[in-house]
C-alpha cells in the first residue's frame, strides 16, 4: 500500500506541476550516483559502438498499406548492444507485429541511447512527422541515475502521450527497468536504485493510463531467463540485453502493440495468483504492476464508467503471444541503461 501511495503522489506532483517526492534523499542519491559512475566504467571497458540502424520496411510479403511503428525512448529502445539491424527490438517488434497484422510495418527509430524524458518532446516532435500508427516507448533508468524528480520525469512522459494520442496514436510504455537488478550496482545501493526505478515505474504507470495509453512493466531485469543463463541473455558490456535478452523483452511487449491495434489472433491472457484482482483503481494497479515484469496495465471502466471514488479504472492483464520455438518466453525483461 505505501509504494501505491508513494506512485499517487509522484503522478499527482506530475500532473499539477509539482517537482515530484523522492523516498531517498539528497545524500543517498549521490551514493547512487558514484555507483552509477562507476558502473559505467565497468561497462564502458568493452564498448560496443552505436546501435545498429534497423529503420525500413518489415513483412514486405503482406499486403495492403504499411502500418507505421515509432520507437522512442534510451538504449532500450535504440537497441545498444546488438550487432545487427535485425536483432534491435525495434526490428523484433516490427517483424512480429507485421506477421500478426499480416501486413507491412514501417519501423521508424527515434530513440537515442542515454536519454532521459525531457528528450522525449524532440522525439515525439520526429515521431509525428511519419504519422504512427503505434509508439512504443522505453525510458525511465536515466532520469533515476540522473536525479530528475520523478515528478518531473513522470511529466515529460504524459505530455509525450498526450501529443502522440492527439495525432491518433496508440502507445505502449514499457515502464523504467528494476535497476537493482543490474551487476554492476553494490549492496546496499542496489535496494535503493530498486526502490527509486519500481516507483518511478508505477508513477508512469499511472500517467500513461490517465492519458489513454497503456503500459507493460519492464521491472526485474533479472528474470527466470537472465538469471538462469546470463552469458547468453547479455550482450558483451555485460549490462545491455544481447539479442536473446532482447527477444525476451519484445516477447512481452508484443501482445501490448497487437492489443492495442484491436489485433487479437494468437494472444491469451493469463490470470496471474501475484497480481491484485483484474481491475483495479490506476494507483493500486500501478504498484501491483511494477512488482510483476511482463504486466499491461490499460484503462477500464466498473458499471459503464471510467472513474471510481479513488479515481481511474485500469485493468491488469499478462499477456503472451503463441508459443514459438524461436521466442523466448514473455516474462523477462531488458537492461536500462545509465550511458
């Protein structure tokens, strides 16, 4: 109940202009900070360059006119630490949605590795110009390391949403990534970055179904499948996803894109014994899904209306796309970034 409340009141500062709460204080995000700096020299002792250019066309056999899928967001979304075009999730995304649309898909990547939220006007400002049909968007782990309010984060993220569902646009956030997770992070500033990056996750929660988007919790990096084989599900800097960790993710968010498209074919939804009831109100269901990776969260109404007594309705779902032997399963998630 305390890290509901907590989101409330991060989404609510967002919402009127606040600069947002933070649990930690000043001294304890410099601890963070050093330990951000000094994570970074451990990854940046392999460099693995710029992520790979993987706009262009997907599902070119289909027919009729091309949906239009935009990326925005950091290096989640950019797709660092792959080595080829077709392994970035953009072009994972694009290929699996093309092939449950049956039809075309134009990939268009605004993403850029190290952002934080206040670059999502830019983006949103490139993403418009090729009209999308669908954004999805990655961001949340630079504004933690960054020491942006999460109030402040959670607001240039709803504005992006706001602008881009004016245009039309259906979006799928895929909320902050549980930076606890991450290897190169020391006790005891890995509980603190878990603490930071899961309200920060259900505060954008919040926003994004305020704003008649819906959201797939990104959470624990380290799934069944990152901790059972992490070799293989990261990439050489030892903190991006390789493409295998990569996979995973868009496993999870792929049902999310179709859902939202009204493209049903091949998705389940799976009642899940951790997750509250179905539907609940957007703060509860927010901090219900930042503790569950691989959860949508998406607006619902109770008795033909939208809000209750403690505000809006959001329905809380996992879904997964048919099983294929070459997709991994839907419940892990990827690496933040603190480039």
């Amino acid at each position: 109940m305390l890290r509901a409340f907590t989101a409330r009141r991060i989404a609510a500062a967002a919402a009127y202009g606040g600069g947002g709460i933070t649990a930690l204080g000043g001294i304890t995000f410099g601890l963070l900070v050093a330990e951000a700096k000094l994570a970074r020299k451990i990854i940046q002792a392999t460099p693995n360059g710029d992520p790979p250019v993987a706009d262009g066309l997907y599902g070119e056999a289909f027919a009729g006119p091309p949906l239009s899928l935009v990326m925005l967001g950091d290096s989640t979304g950019a797709g660092l630490g792959v080595h080829t075009a077709e392994e970035t999730p953009g072009a994972v995304l694009a290929a699996g949605l093309a092939a449950i649309a049956e039809r075309p898909v134009r990939m268009t990547n605004v993403a850029r590795s190290g952002a934080r939220s206040a670059e999502l006007a830019g983006q949103t400002d490139r993403a418009l110009q090729v009209r999308p049909d669908l954004a999805v968007i990655m961001i949340g782990s630079n504004d933690v390391t960054g020491r942006v309010s999460p109030g402040t984060s959670v607001r240039y993220l709803s504005d992006a949403v706001v602008r881009l569902r004016a245009a039309g646009c259906e979006v799928v956030v895929g909320t902050c990534p549980d930076l606890g997770t991450i290897k190169p992070l020391m006790q005891p500033l890995r509980w603190i970055a878990r603490r930071a990056s899961r309200q920060l996750a259900a505060a954008q929660t919040i926003a994004v179904v305020e704003q008649g988007a819906r959201s797939v919790s990104l959470g624990d990096l380290l799934g069944r499948e990152f901790a059972a084989d992490p070799i293989s599900m990261f990439s050489e800097d030892r903190y991006h996803p390789s493409a295998r960790g990569y996979a995973a993710a868009a496993a999870a968010v792929l049902p999310s894109m179709a859902h939202a498209l009204g493209l049903e074919p091949d998705l389940e939804a799976l009642p899940d014994p951790r997750l509250g009831e179905g539907v609940l109100p957007v703060y509860l269901a927010a901090a219900e899904a930042a503790e569950v990776s691989g959860t949508e969260v998406s607006g619902a109404s109770v008795a033909g209306r939208d809000r209750g007594p403690r505000g809006r309705w959001a329905r809380l779902l996992r879904r997964r796309a048919a099983p294929s032997a070459d997709t991994p399963p839907p419940s892990t998630t990827v690496a933040p970034d603190i480039a």
